[in-house]
C-alpha cells in the first residue's frame, strides 16, 4: 500500500462518516458542519485524481460559499437550530424504490464505462488546458453561464432591496 | 525540500510529514514569540509607555513566560456549550490558516508545494477559517460569540471579492497562478516588482506602474480586513463584544485562536510580498552571486523573504496602535462602494495594458 493508497482510505472514511453523521444527527448546525467534511473529503479525493483545479475549485465554491451560506441561514433562523429533526423511519417502500433504482443506475454507470487509467506519474497541470478549452471550444457556454450568474446577481439584489416611497 | 528528506530518509510518509510541519516548527511558532513581544513593545513605544520590562532584558522574555502560563491554565468548558463543536473550532481555524503556509515560497530552495495551483488554492483553503470561527461563534452559545462570529464571517467573504479581483489582475500580468513562478519572474532588482508594473519593457511598465500600486493599496487594505485587524477589527471589538468569538475559551484553546492569528498576520502580509515586493528575491542582487558562493542564495532568499514579510507585519501593528475602528456600515461601504468598483475598473485597464 503505497502513501497514495492510504490517503485515499482516509479522504475515502472521512467522506462515508461525515456523509452518515449529516444524514442521520438531529442536530441542524451538527449536520451543516459535517456536510462541511463530506465536500472537503470530496475535493481531496479530485486532487488525488489529478484534477487539482477542480480540488480547489471544489473547495472554493462547497465549503467557502454555498456551505458558509448554508450555516449562516441556519444560525440567523432562531426556530430551526432549536427544533429537533425528525430522523425515525417513515414511507419505508417508496425510499427502498428510490434509493434502488438510484443506486442501480449509479452502479451500472461504474461497471460500464470504459474507465480511462492512466500511470500516476507526470502529473501535469490541469489549470491551462482549462483555459485553454474554456475560451475555444467552450466560449458560447461561458459566456451564458457569465450571463446566467449576472442575472442570478441583478434578480438577487432586487429582490432584497427595499423599496423607496 | 521533500526531495532532500526523501533521499535521507528513503520514506515517502516521513519525508512527507516532516515537510509539512517544517513551516510550523522553523517558522510560525518562532514568528508568533517575536511577534507578539513586538506588538506589545511597538504599541507602548508609540503610547509613550514602556511595555513589559520585568521577565529579561526589557521584557525580551514575557512571551515564553505567557505561554508556560497559558499551559497550566484549567481548561474551562462551560456546561451549556456544544461540546463536540466547541472542541473542534480551534483545530479548524488553526488547520486553516495553517494550509496557507503549504503554498507560500519561502526561498527559492524552500517551499511546501509546487502546485500550479498557488494562489488558487490559498484563497480557497482560507474559507476554512470561516467555517472554523462561525463554528466557535455558534458552540460557545454565548451571544457576543456568536455576533462576534457573524461580524468576522460577514466581514472575511466580503473583503475576499476586492482580494480576489485584485490577484486576479495580476495573475492576468504575470500569466501564472504559482506564487513561485511570480517570485522567480521578479528577479534581479527592486524595479522588476510586481508594485512597480513587474519585469515588462520600459514604456508598459511606465503605463502600468499607477495600476498595480493601487493594486497593491487594494490588496493591503483588504488583507487586513480578512485578518480581522484595526481597522477592520469590530468582530473583537473590547467595548462591545468582550472577546468576539473566542470570549469562552480558555487555556490553550484560547492559545490556540492566539497562534493562529498571528500565523494568518504573516500570511496575509507574506502573499502580499510574494504578489507584489518580489517575493524571496533580493532587491539589490545577491551577495552569494559576487563572491561566487552558490549555497548560499536560498539562505540570502530566505532573509529577504522574512525582512519583507516582518516589514509588513509592522505596518500592520503601526495601523492598529494608530487608527480608530471603522463601524459595520462603514466598513460595508468601504468594501462595496469604494475598493470593488476601483478594484474591477483596476482589472480592465491592467488587462487591456498587458494586451499591448
């Protein structure tokens, strides 16, 4: 077992046990903080994969913005962090029904791809060949998505504005 | 660095675990001990007081003496605080202002990771020190924890976007997110920094010299925002707060907010000189290179490194013995009506110039 090996389990345990902890805790903010390790395990195992710009991409976007916007919404809302979640077992079949067919397509995903495995030596950055793709191939998509979030952002800041008489 | 270890030790993990924890041992505990005398010597000085003078020469050994106090204080947990999450808060802030050390060159023999990704990856790996301290601000359940809590996260994300717009503009000049690369294209003397327009012809660097000084001022301002210092420092402010988001601890926990701190003080001041003042290099060339000893640049690359890097410190110290604190709506008008506007026309026109 190589140093590589080991550091996958561990990412690998911390994403299964805070992914649990945030599924099954009653306590809201418990669960918002472990749903913090869960996405911080997840761009650990990215940077091991090669994909460091997409690790810190996650890292920046998951745990930097929408989690930290995540817990504030809970902490600013008094009546939520007091009330206890429900966490017993209810509509048993419908979630078997679910949770199978999920799990059934996810797996044939895995078996049926022709993964792709390469050497881990030479690894080469992943930060310019991202550019390079994003302003070639793929300007017409970053440019609606840049249109998108401008929107998102003018719609926001209307909504929360408070009206002049 | 883990090159060198791993040729002694023949051992990826030990190699590994050594160099992670070299920038700790060599560098921040030692940094912290000095820094903290020195705050406490410079802001007396500047009050016309005198500062600790009984433990050793003029008080040079009042910080160990704090620390062997700290060691032996009763760890206090208060009855109606989240136990898990209060534990874990210190360790979390610390994790995170510690991380950013790995991508922080030191010398040019010297640095943690040569990931590509650098600056990239400081700026994110910082938001854990968000979630730490909105961690620590929730589980003392204490209501000045928690405002204090809010105060600084409010404050942390908003002043990240004029950081960010600001090293985004550089980035564009220098074409590299690597903070390494940045310091080696900085080369040779002080006129080659980044501050100064970087390592372009005469005539683009002239055109670009104002830009990347309000870069830098950009930059600096808002470095000391994310630090939580005067005069951005209302999320502990004393006579409204207690202690903001670390009023409950005690101990070494206490030490621990402390530790980190000071270790974020040097980071914030040693990405600036890394971006801006040349990084490690040497603003009048290198002794090593005229008497012809080549073992000894990385050690006159590490001096340089850390005289910049103090040089700022003190500054901020200066700031903070100097300056009133701003209130929350000031600083939320600092941050959105002033240094985001500047910072974005700032981008446009360095890209357009570093079209030419």
């Amino acid at each position: 077992m190589s140093l590589y090996d080991i550091i996958f389990y561990l990412f690998a345990l911390l994403v299964l046990v805070s992914a649990f902890i945030t599924v099954t805790s009653k306590n809201i903010v418990h669960s918002a903080f472990s749903l913090m390790f869960t996405l911080f395990g997840v761009a650990g195992i990215y940077v091991l994969l090669g994909a460091d710009f997409l690790g810190v991409v996650q890292l920046l976007v998951y745990v930097g913005g929408i989690l930290i916007l995540m817990i504030f919404g809970v902490m600013m809302t008094n009546e939520i962090t007091n009330v206890d979640i429900k966490t017993g077992t209810t509509q048993v079949v419908p979630a078997i029904i679910g949770v199978g067919l999920f799990a059934g397509a996810l797996t044939s995903m895995m078996l049926r791809t022709g993964w792709n495995s390469q050497p881990s030596e030479n690894m080469d950055t992943t930060t310019y060949a991202i550019g390079k793709l994003l302003l070639t191939e793929y300007v017409l998509i970053f440019e609606l998505l840049g249109m998108l979030l401008l929107v998102a952002l003018i719609g926001a800041a209307s909504v929360a504005r408070k009206e002049k008489e | 660095m883990y090159e060198l270890l791993y040729d002694i030790f023949g051992s990826e993990i030990i190699a590994m675990i050594i160099a992670a924890c070299m920038p700790l041992f060599l560098f921040i505990l030692p940094f912290a001990l000095i820094a903290v005398l020195l705050e406490r010597k410079v802001s007396a000085h500047m009050q016309d007081r005198l500062g600790p003078m009984r433990v050793g020469y003029h008080g040079i050994l009042q910080t160990i003496a704090d620390i062997l106090k700290l060691i032996q204080k009763e760890d206090i947990v208060a009855d109606t605080t989240d136990k898990k999450l209060f534990n874990m808060a210190p360790v979390l802030v610390f994790a995170g202002s510690y991380a950013v050390f790995a991508a922080i060159p030191f010398s040019g023999a010297f640095i943690g990771s040569a990931a590509d990704v650098g600056i990239f990856f400081i700026i994110a790996v910082s938001s854990i020190v968000v979630a730490g301290i909105l961690m620590a601000g929730w589980a003392s359940n204490n209501k000045y924890s928690l405002l204090g809590a809010m105060r600084s996260a409010a404050q942390i994300i908003s002043y990240e976007i004029p950081t960010a717009l600001v090293v985004l503009s550089i980035v564009m000049l220098t074409g590299t997110l690597s903070l390494n690369t940045m310091s080696i294209q900085q080369t040779a003397y002080f006129w080659n920094w980044n501050l100064f327009g970087g390592a372009a012809d005469g005539f683009v660097q002239l055109l670009l010299l104002p830009f990347t000084v309000v870069a830098f001022v950009i930059f600096y301002i808002s470095s000391l925002a994310e630090v939580n210092r005067t005069p951005f420092d209302i999320p502990e402010a004393e006579s409204e707060l207690v202690a903001g988001y670390h009023t409950e601890y005690s101990g070494m926990k206490f030490a621990m907010f402390f530790l980190a701190e000071y270790a974020n003080m040097f980071a914030v001041s040693a990405i600036a000189v890394a971006i801006f003042l040349g990084g490690y290099q040497s603003p009048l060339g290198y002794l090593g290179n005229t008497i012809g000893v080549e073992w000894l640049i990385p050690y006159e690359q590490l001096f340089w490194f850390t005289v910049k890097g103090v040089g700022l410190v003190l500054v901020q110290i200066w700031l903070r013995w100097t300056l009133p604190r701003l209130r929350v709506d000031q600083l939320m008008t600092v941050c959105w009506k002033y240094l985001i506007p500047y910072a974005f026309v700032n981008l446009i026109i360095i890209g357009l110039i570093s079209l030419i």
